[in-house]
C-alpha cells in the first residue's frame, strides 16, 4: 500500500471518552465549526459500526463537507469519503465503496451510510482500542513533543511484531489491533498515534537499497523533519529488541548504510526534504526498552544545525552566515578580506575625520573604514579641562564608550572639551559637612575625584561630601558647689572640639545669721541662719552650738547637703551682758564720782564680771579714758586727778570675762558732771 503525503488533522487526545463496551470515542474535533464536527463524529461512530451516524444535529449542507487531497478539492460524499480514507488510523481498512447521505427538509445532510468492510467488527475495534489505550497511557501531560515521539516510537517498536499473518497487516489498525504489521502498518500507526498527541508526521513510501518497497515516517520537531522507521527498529522474529537505529536521523544519517536509498527524495513525491540538521547526544541509542521518564527528563534534547550549502550566504558589512532549513542561524563569522574569500561581499571605505573644539587632542585608528567596521577613538584634554562628548559633525554615528560603528558613509567627529574648576578639601567638623578635593564642570554639572579627569574618576556630588562628623560625647560628672566654689550638673562633652551639653553652673553657697549680737536676758538666743534660695535639710544642714543662753560667743555650723552641695562654714555671734542706767556723777575738787544702777544679783552674779566707766571732755567721747571697776555689786567709782572746772562726759558699760574673751554690754547715756 501506497499513501501519499498526509497531515493529519486532529487535536491531541489524553483522557479517553467513557468507555461504551470497551470502545470510546478517540477523535477530537478541531473546532466547533460544522465541518470539524463532522469529521469526528463520523471518524469516532465508525468505531462502533454505526449503520447509519447522525449528523442530523449539526446542520451541515453537502457542499459544506469538504476534503482536500493532492489539490483536489472534494465535497458531498467524495469528502466524507476522503475524510475517512485519508485518516492514517483507518486509510482503507473499516469502509468501502462511497457512503450515503439521508437529508433534512432544509436540504441539511441527516445520516451517514458507510459500508464496512467485513473484517471490520466491534470485537476487532475493541482489540484496537486496547492497543491504542496501552500506547496512550506512555503519554504524561507536560511531557516535551521528543518524550512523545520517542514513547510512541518505543510502544510501537516493543509491541507490534513484523508479519503479515493477520489480517490488517498494512493497516494502522492492524497494528494496534493484531500487534502485528509490515512497514505500511508501522508507519500510518506511528503517525496516527504522533496525531493524537499534536505532533506532525509525513508518511513516506519509497523503495529500498534494494529496491523494495517500503515506508517509514518523516516527523516534525522543533521546526526539523526528522526520520523514524518503527519496522527497522523493530526487526524480524517473534520478540526482537527495542532498537533505535532509525529513530529521528537526518537524511545524511538515514542512508549512512545505504539501506534506505535515495528514492524518497524524489521531487514528484513532495516530502520534506534537504533534512541537514541532527539530534546531539541520543541519549536513547542503546536503549532496548521503553525509555523512562527519569531517563527523558535527565537528557535534554539538542540539534546540531547544518548550513544549507546551496543557500546564499546572508550579510551585513561585517560578517556573514547562513541558516540550516529550518532557518536556525549557523556559522556567523566575520568576513575574510575585501572583497570577502568566502561569500565575496565587499565592502566600500569612507574616511573617518576627527576635530577637537580647541582644548585637547583627538585621534582615530582607521582613516578610513567600511561600513559596519568598529571605530576607536581617542580624546585627551588639555590641563584644566575634561572630555564632555564626540558630536557628529557628519556622518548618522553615536559614540558610546569611545567607539562607534562605522555607517556606509564618511564621518567627522568634534571631540567637545570643558573648563573645569577646582574646589580644595575641606574637613568636616562636628556639625558641618566637608568636602574631598574635586574638579566640576559648570557647563555639563559633572564631577571628577582626579584633576585629569580620567575614565572612572567621574563622581557624584554624594561622593566629594564628607559628612559632619557628629559629636563623639562623653560624660561627666557634676560637681558639687561649696561657700568657697561653684558646682556644676552632670553633662556630656564632645572630646573632639571640647563642646559641653547639658551643663548648668551651681553657684557657691553663702550662709549668714539673721543676728550676730545679742544682750543678755536669760533667755536663749538663736539666731536664723540665711542661705538664700537654698532649701534647709535638702540644701543644707545647721549645727548648732549648746546653752545659747549665757554671755559669749556661739558658733554655728552650716553644711552642704545633697548631691549639689558640700563643705561647711561656722559662723558665730555673741550674747553680751546686759548694760546699766548710769546716775547723775557727783562733782569733786579736779574729780567726780561717777555713779550707776546697780544690777539684781539674778541679772549680775554670773552676767556680769564688773563695769567700765569712760570720760572724755568731748561728747564724742574723744580721746576718752576708761576705768575697769571689777565686781557686779561696785555701783560708784571716783575718777580723780582730772583738770579743776571742767565738764566731763561719762558713761558706764558692763563687761563679763569669759576665758580670754571679754563682752562688753552697751553703753549708757552720757552724763556730764563740772569739776570744782
Ligand atoms: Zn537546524
Ligand atoms: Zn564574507
Ligand atoms: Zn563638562
Ligand atoms: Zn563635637
């Protein structure tokens, strides 16, 4: 049997359609447009010998049931005809004859009659549809179109033996159903199951090396035909091993034993043809069994591409390539020469100019150049200046990096210049930002960290700023203040530049008493000690003398307390005696008796150690004398020796000797008294 080219054309099938007596339906429409649904209706109702299949339902005129074969284009009964006999599952095996058509009022086809050919029974389709179930349970979802097309190969090669004792023999249906083919068998099963899972295939007829005829497959993959011949690989006897001798070859490699021939090749058949490129590393070649996903997934699958020789070199002005048939890129290399050795593509110079704006140097390396060269340039600038950018004076060239690729016409390039301006360090301090040394250019706002501006030394302003340092504080312990010094609180300090934070001064303390002399009343004297603005028992506390009562000096002492103050101070006062009235002195020849009030012996016996009595002849008891009369009961004293006719000023005091002190009460009113 002999087929000619066929693309079969239906969807991949995974699940597989309720079983119905162990058959179920196992063709997919396209798509829901009539036509398609017609196709699987009546491909999959033949699988259950439909006498008549319903297409009542889908409303498709005659004329709308259509088929191409060979660019004949058939319609009515010549199309579903066709549409039969092409499939590669079922070519000329299940029907024969031409079907029939009943009609809808509306001229719509109703029922389709095939005619079945008398080996084709449900019990066959059964034995079918378990074959084709085995082989699709291989097919996982995600498997890649090589892991579909190696298992299909596998199932085939280890399942259907060679042999033509069974009916069917060059069918695919015999091969999935009896488990036994010849070529023709092998190669429409191998491309109706390659159909099922969305891969194409080309079933090719040709004669052997030895001039037999045979068939094999042509199937696609990633853009490529590659051949496969399942009945080679399964080779002769009872239970041969699973080969992959002729499994996805090139044409090259498919001939390499000169087994196959060259007859396939002929145009008059239409196959794909000039099949150059071929699968790397086949992993599978020593495989004798159905390949494992593991094994699939651990091999991933790579084609080495071909260049077709007898295509035209494609170029551009600097290299050339070609492509392999499926139109990978292969080969890309740069031309030999001008005009190229290998693809004689030549290319035409132009000159490449360069001019600077005044403030550097600029040079090129090629003074001329084809189009699609690689051009390098070099600017330098003078001192004080940096290079901004090449501008195209003439020529459509943009500059990156200092080169450019050369158009197909002549190019000047202005190397542009810029003034730039130095700024010197400056150090940061605590609280104020410093900079590095920089160069910057006003016109661009460029900075660089090298007066020559050279490549890399280009900065951002982040990168001249040196930040403020921040304070690096410590802190210190307050001090206390005493009546001599001030204190001062706990604070921080910055050991760079010694600025204090939190720092209050405690002023020195001072102390007075409210009184400093008291006269004697028996009473006790305390005196109010006077810190001003400080709080006693928290600021400071007082100490003070015993008795305070009796005539003499007192010390009171007054120390720093709590954390802000400390050291003491005494302060004293006195109590003095109580003083006396003086009486009027009596006058005597150059003398006078002054004389006084005596004290109660309560007030005296232990207050008062005697009296003073003092006269002057001024009032202001000027270059005064003094008597000290010791005794507290004593209340006259004659002074005398004094001038004659004279009048004298007196007064009288009390005294009290207490140790090496001596305390003086007041003095009395003044008297005045007339010598005789
Ligand atoms: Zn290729
Ligand atoms: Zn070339
Ligand atoms: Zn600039
Ligand atoms: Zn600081």
């Amino acid at each position: 049997m002999i087929f000619n080219l066929v693309i079969i054309d239906v969807q991949p099938v995974f699940a597989a359609e309720p079983a119905e007596n162990g058959v179920h339906d196992i063709f997919t429409a396209k798509d829901s447009t009539p036509l398609e649904q017609f196709k699987a209706r009546v491909l999959n109702r033949i699988l259950y010998l439909d006498t008549e299949i319903d297409v009542s339902d889908l409303n498709i005129a005659p004329n709308d049931i259509r088929y191409t074969v060979n660019g004949n284009h058939l319609t009515g009964i010549y199309a579903a005809r066709a549409i039969v006999r092409q499939n590669p599952f079922y070519s000329t095996a299940a029907t024969t004859g031409f079907p029939e058509f009943t009609y809808k009022d509306n001229g719509c086809v109703a029922t389709v009659k095939y005619t079945y050919n008398p080996a084709w029974t449900q019990d066959f389709v059964k034995k079918v549809i378990a074959g084709y179930d085995e082989a699709m349970a291989l097919i996982k979802p995600g498997d890649s179109d090589f892991a579909k097309i190696l298992k299909i190969h596998d199932w085939i090669v280890k399942n259907v033996s060679y042999g033509m004792s069974t009916p069917y023999y060059d069918f695919a249906v015999g091969a999935l159903g009896n488990r036994k083919a010849v070529c023709a068998g092998y190669a429409q099963c191998n491309q109706f199951l390659l159909g099922q899972v969305g891969i194409e295939s080309v079933y090719i007829a040709a004669n052997t090396g030895k001039k037999e005829p045979h068939a094999w497959n042509l199937v696609k993959f990633d853009g490529h035909w590659f051949h496969v011949d399942c009945t080679w690989d399964r080779g002769l006897g009872v239970n041969p091993n699973v080969n992959h001798t002729y499994f996805m070859l090139s044409d090259a490699e498919l001939n390499a034993d000169g087994e196959h021939s060259e007859d396939w090749k002929d145009p008059a058949k239409g196959y794909p043809s000039n099949n150059l490129c071929s699968i790397e590393d086949k992993f599978y070649k020593d495989n004798k069994d159905i390949a494992t996903n593991e094994q699939i997934a651990a091999n991933p699958i790579t084609i080495k591409h071909e260049a077709d020789s007898a295509q035209d070199y494609q170029t551009n002005n600097r290299e050339h390539w070609r492509t392999c048939p499926a139109g990978v890129e292969v080969g890309r290399e740069e031309h030999t020469g001008n005009p190229c050795a290998v693809c004689g593509y030549s290319v035409q110079p132009h000159t490449v100019t360069v001019t600077t704006n005044g403030s550097g140097k600029a040079s090129v390396d090629s003074a001329t150049a084809g189009g699609g060269t690689e051009i390098t340039l070099t600017a330098t600038p003078d001192a004080g200046y940096h290079f901004k950018e090449w501008k195209a004076l003439k020529g459509d060239v943009t500059v990156s990096d200092n080169k450019f690729t050369m158009p197909d016409e002549p190019v000047l390039l202005q190397a542009v210049f810029d003034k730039i301006v130095k700024t010197p360090a400056v150090d940061a301090t605590c609280t104020k930002a410093g900079n590095i040394a920089y160069w910057s250019c006003k016109n661009c706002g460029k900075y660089f960290s090298k007066e020559d501006c050279s490549e890399g030394s280009e900065i951002q302003k982040h990168d001249w700023v040196v930040k403020a340092l921040g304070h690096d504080l410590v802190k210190v312990s307050g001090k206390a203040a005493t009546f001599d010094d001030d204190g001062c609180s706990a604070y921080e300090k910055c050991n760079r530049y010694g600025k204090e934070f939190g720092k209050s001064v405690i002023r020195k303390m001072s102390a007075r008493l409210s009184a400093t002399s008291y006269t004697y009343n028996g009473k006790t004297k305390t005196p109010s000690v006077i810190c001003s603005g400080l709080t006693r028992d928290r600021d400071y506390t007082v100490s003070l003398p015993a008795g305070r009562k009796a005539v003499g000096k007192y010390t009171i002492t007054v120390k720093g307390a709590g954390d802000k103050y400390a050291g003491s101070k005494t302060l004293t006062y006195v109590i003095n005696p109580k003083g006396t009235g003086i009486k009027k002195p009596a006058a005597a020849k150059k003398a006078f008796t002054a004389k006084w009030s005596r004290q109660s012996a309560k007030m005296s016996k232990a207050h008062i150690t005697g009296y003073q009595v003092q006269y002057s002849l001024k009032s202001n008891f000027k270059s005064a004398k003094a008597v000290t009369i010791r005794g507290y009961r004593k209340t006259s004293k004659k002074i005398s020796k004094l001038k004659g006719k004279k009048t004298y000023c007196v007064r009288v005091r009390t005294y009290m000797k207490s140790g090496k002190t001596t305390f003086y009460s007041a003095w009395s009113k003044a008297k005045r008294v007339k010598t005789k």
